[in-house]
C-alpha cells in the first residue's frame, strides 16, 4: 500500500544526515530496479519515434507474470523504511515485494530523462540501443532537450541520497524501489558520503544495489 509522500518518514527536526543516534549503527540502504515494464523493446524507430516510446515506458506498468526474488521480498520484509518512485512501474514493483507492508512514495527518485539526440530521421535502431546513445548525449554533451539536465539530475541525487542516509541514521534498513540510471547515480552520491557498496547484482529488472557505513 502507497503513501503519497517519503516526509512521513522524517521530521523537519531531524539531525542531518551525517548524525546518528549515539551508539547506533545506521541501517544498510538497498537501490533496487523495478520488474520488466509491459512495453516491448522489438521494435526499431527513428529518433522522434523513440521519444514517444519513452514517454509510454514512463507511463506503463511491469509486465503480468513477473515473480519478485525471494532476496528481494526478504529485503523489504526487513526494512523499516521503504520507498517507490511515482512512476507506475515502480509503485507496481514496490507493491510486489512489500506483500501487504505500507511504503511512501516521491517524484524525487524518478528515472533522469532520456530525450533522443536530434538525428536524421533516417538512422533507426532499437530502443535498447537509442537509450545508450541518448544516455551518452545527455551525459556528455548535456543533450537535455528542455528536460532535466546532468547538472539538475545530480543534484537531486544528492538530495535522495541525504534522505536515505537520514532515514537511516537511526538502525533502520531502507528500500528504495526505483530506476536503474538514476538508482546508479544515487549510488555514486552515497559512496562520496562515506557508504561502501557492499552489493552489486548489476542492471537487471529486480536488482540491488546495497550501500553500508562500515
């Protein structure tokens, strides 16, 4: 069951996040990827074309017939805090493994954008590999289209990653139910403040990523 906001976790007279209750450990924080979404990735299309595709993906939910790892399941039965993003792909995927259990959710761990570079009609290709090239434009060369830029996205990595570690602060495991570009970079934020990546099962649909202060 989803709760509208991840305040409801923390108070706005919390400590900051680099403190903790003395003698107590900070729980461990755990990025996982939501389920395959329903949207078929056999299809080859130009640039504008792919554009539309991707605004359906950030719309859709998983695919019927998914089963969520029993590590995972494990994972969210021992969290004290869980989290979705807002997009339905996650909320479906959080609602999966929770197994009843309430979780928040936040627009503030939503997937980076991926606007297609601007070329020729033409080249035409798989969404698989439009979203590698137009991860590598907007990565370096700042190919943001009006959407939210590296610059904007890290930032607000930033601010996932002081909200996880201050749900932590006090020896409570947290879940992040989320997206796999977005969940790397947050990863990254956490590991500049001191966490060690202590799990890393990769990219795939359902996979963690789990951060610890050792």
């Amino acid at each position: 069951m989803a709760d509208e906001s991840a305040d409801r976790f923390s108070s706005p007279e919390s400590e900051p996040a680099t403190s903790g209750a003395v003698g107590v450990r900070p729980g461990a924080i755990t990025l996982a990827r939501h389920g395959e979404p329903a949207l078929s990735r056999k299809v080859r299309f130009n640039a504008p074309a792919y554009g539309e595709w991707w605004a359906r993906y950030e719309e859709g939910g998983l695919l019927p017939g998914q089963t969520p790892p029993d590590s995972l399941k494990a994972t969210a039965r021992r969290a004290g805090a869980m989290i979705a993003s807002t997009r339905r792909r996650s909320i479906e995927t959080a609602a999966a493994v929770a197994d009843g259990k309430a979780f928040a959710t936040d627009p503030l761990f939503i997937e980076a954008p991926l606007p297609p570079p601007p070329w020729p009609r033409w080249i035409k290709m798989s969404p698989k590999h439009w979203g590698f090239f137009a991860r590598f434009w907007w990565w370096f060369f700042d190919h943001h289209a009006g959407q939210e830029s590296r610059a904007q996205a890290e930032l607000r990595a930033d601010q996932a990653a002081d909200l996880l570690i201050d749900l932590s602060k006090n020896g409570q495991e947290v879940l992040l139910v989320a997206h796999g570009f977005f969940n790397t970079m947050i990863g990254l934020s956490l590991q500049k403040r001191g966490l060690k990546k202590t799990q890393d099962q990769g990219f795939q649909y359902w996979c963690v990523k789990r951060f610890e202060r050792l």
